[in-house]
C-alpha cells in the first residue's frame, strides 16, 4: 500500500521562521523513506492547505496537523481548508486520515524535557511549560497542560509548572509560582517566531540564556517544536510509515519527458537546460553552484533579508545554479523555489486542474479574516493588481491579470493566502490603492 504524509502548519505571511520547522521535519521524514511522499502545506504560505494533496496518487494519505493546541485551526480550518470528513475520509479511492495535533501527543513531553536538559536543567531545577493559550478559546490550555502534566509524571525535575504568554496563570508570575532555586523555562511552540525569540525574552526582561533575579536562576530553553526528535513524534501520530508503494509525488509526466528529450524550459524566472551529466537550473544572473539542498535558504529571503512569503514573486534571488541528476532531484528543486507549480503544468495539460474563484475563497473565510467577502470590488481589483501582478503564476479564476509569462506557463487554480491578506488589511484600512503591499 502506498502512502503519502502531509504536516499542515501554520506559516506567516511575515516571518520566515513559522514555516521553517515544520518543512524541516518535513524533510527529515523524507531522508528515512518512511513514506512514498512526504509534504508541508500551510494557512498562510504555500503551498496552501487547500492544495495540500494536489498531485498526490496514493492509497492513504495521513494528515498531521503540526500545531500544540487542539482548538480553531485543527478543528475548524484545516478541515474546512481540507474538505475532511473527520478522522477519515475517502475520496477517489483514497482513504485520507487526520490526525490529532502533535500538541496532544503524550510522547512530546520527552521533547520538553530534552530541550530543558539542553538549557541545563538538573533533578533540583523548576520546569516552567510556556504555552501560548488565548481567553478566545478554554480548548487552547488542555494540550500544554496535558504535556506538563505528562513531564512531572516522569519524576525527573523538582517541580513542573505551566505558564503562559497570553492567559492565566502569566509567565510573568514563574518565579511566585516556583521554589527551586534555578527554573528552566521552556517555550512550548512550533517555531523560532517572533514570540520566541522577541517578545517573550522581552516581557519577562531576560539578559539572555540565563537570567540571575531576586537570588535566583532563569534559564530560557529552544522551542520545544523546532527539536529534531519532533519527527518521531509525528511518524508515531501518524502510524509509522509505509513500504515503497506504486504512487507518491510521482514526477510529472511532462518534466520527465523534458528530462529525457534535454529538452530545455524556463519555468517562471528559472532556465532550465541539460548536458550529458543531468540538467541544470540556473537562477537569474547565473553565479555559483549551489546544493540541491541549499535552495530552500537561498530563495526564500531577498538581496535585502527580507522574506519572501509569495514563492511566485518576480524578483528571484539568483546568482546561483543547481545541477540535478535526474527527473526526481530536478522536480525537487523546482517544488522547493515553485510549489506545484509542476503538478498544476500536468493538470491543466489533463484538464484535471481544479479551479476555485475568489467568491468562493473568501466566502469560507472565518475569525479575522471573516470580513474579507465584504471587500468592495475596487478593494479585490487593487489587491490582484498588486499581489498577482508581480507572480509569475496565472490566474485560471478570472483576475484577469495582464503581463508576459516567458517560458512554461504556470496555472494558478485558487486565489493564494498572500492575496487575502492583502484584501484584510485594505477591508481594515479602509483603502483601494493598486501599491504593492510588501510582506516582510
């Protein structure tokens, strides 16, 4: 039986590191074989949750959802974004199961107290679990309370507490609520983000890794989801893996055919031509030759160090080349700097490319962005003038965007999360004006 694992995260349309663990672990997972395929997919990145198995030809495909709390994103968006049924659901002959979030996994507790003992935590030393948490939702604390309950059960350190950033019991009360002389603190979160490494090393006026204060100890520890050991969790969330099926992200027929012929191809800003010893992709301006695996850092930040959130966005860092081996390694490159851009090539080749128009995207909007279908018209237009007009994708929903695509023309079948952010902050502000809003 062939099987194909999809993490869905959370991503930022501002912040490179949201998205970087999750495609990290996404990529361990991929080095053990476990699976025939192995994808990210995110909210507010790409590629999108609601794209999140185009392209995919398996038996089963298992969704984990790489969150901490089990709440409105796990149990309201992804579904939604996902069209899941519930914890299975069959579609074309697929079985498709979503799992619990890795948040409620009892075994993330080990990662929790690895990280500590990394910070230097001792059998005497206080463990403070930081959790997000939110007033919004009561179903925010249960999976942070549920990993520190689950830490203090293994009897290793003095005392676990459970704090958090944004409700009761507050961070800020750690030392009131401890004894020990020395407390570690660990940030129970997916990603090196903004609240890890600013806002809370800021609130609770930390001097850096370790903090002397009223004749004790702080210590601040690494994001417990950013700790490699995160994969296992999720292969046990997700049932271990598969044999080497018949389907996965199979390359598509077209990118193999041109990996055959040495038939060269620009795909968006990228020239694509082969020699006796593969193919070659090279960048705008050429440059040094880099790793396959170097291309994630290399495209995903501008000359500025800015983040790239929009993948399609014209401008490509270049400078640099990649030589591929063969049709899977080529088709890897092109999904790290494009993602699915290939497979969306060989669907609207098929006729299969499923097409999704922007009422409907913003229809099934909710929370913040529920007031986006309320967008005027000169609201929508300004924002596709300024977001689609400078991807190298093309609408296929109607935008009627203007402006030359060299090369292979990649279809764009649903309007992207850059998009509608765009729309929320002209809806919030009030505004029309067709300038670029620049992420990052």
């Amino acid at each position: 039986m062939s099987r194909a694992l999809v993490l869905l995260g959370h991503g930022s349309h501002l912040d490179a590191n949201s998205s970087a663990a999750v495609r990290a672990h996404a990529e361990r997972i991929r080095a053990m074989g476990a699976f025939d395929a192995v994808r990210a997919a995110f909210w507010k990145e790409e590629p999108s949750l609601a794209r999140a198995f185009d392209g995919l030809a398996v038996d089963e495909i298992v969704a984990v959802p790489v969150f901490i709390s089990s709440g409105y994103f796990t149990e309201t968006v992804i579904p939604r974004e996902l069209g899941l049924d519930g914890p299975l659901t069959e579609r074309g002959g697929t079985v498709i199961r979503y799992t619990p979030p890795i948040g409620a996994a009892p075994v993330l507790a080990s990662v929790i107290e690895q990280r500590a003992i990394e910070a230097g935590a001792e059998s005497g030393d206080a463990i403070a679990v930081l959790g997000h948490g939110t007033p919004r939702n009561p179903n925010s604390e249960r999976n942070v309370y549920l990993q520190a309950e689950s830490l203090a059960a293994r009897g290793r350190f003095a005392e676990v507490v459970t704090v958090f950033l944004d409700q009761e019991p507050h961070m800020a009360t750690v030392l009131e609520r401890t004894t020990a002389e020395r407390v570690i603190v660990v940030p129970l979160f997916i990603a090196d983000g903004w609240h890890v490494g600013e806002s809370i090393p800021a609130d609770l006026a930390l001097e850096g890794p370790e903090t002397r204060r009223e004749g004790r100890v702080l210590r601040y520890a690494k994001a417990a989801g950013t700790h490699p050991a995160v994969a296992d969790v999720i292969l046990e969330l997700a049932g271990g893996g598969g044999g080497a099926g018949e389907g996965g992200a199979a390359v598509p027929a077209w990118l193999s055919a041109a990996f055959a012929a040495r038939a060269p191809f620009v795909l968006g800003e990228l020239a694509v031509t082969f020699d006796d010893a593969g193919a070659v992709v090279r960048a705008p301006g050429g440059g040094r030759e880099i790793d396959p695996a170097a291309v994630r850092a290399t495209v995903r930040v501008d000359a500025a160090g800015r983040y790239r959130p929009l993948s399609g966005e014209f401008g490509l860092p270049g400078g640099w080349w990649v030589r591929c081996v063969d049709p899977r390694e080529l088709g890897e490159v092109l999904e790290t700097v494009y993602p699915l851009a290939a497979v969306h090539v060989a669907q609207e080749a098929a006729g299969t490319l499923r097409v999704v128009e922007l009422e409907a995207v913003l229809g099934r909007q909710s929370g913040r962005y529920g007031g986006v279908a309320g967008a005027t018209p000169e609201q929508r237009d300004a924002a596709i003038s300024a977001v689609c007009g400078r991807c190298v994708r093309v609408p296929r929903w109607g935008a009627g965007v203007s402006g030359v695509r060299e090369g292979v023309v990649i279809p764009c079948p649903e309007p992207c999360g850059i998009l509608v952010e765009d729309i929320r902050e002209r809806v919030a502000e009030g505004r029309t004006g067709k300038g670029a809003v620049r992420e990052g």
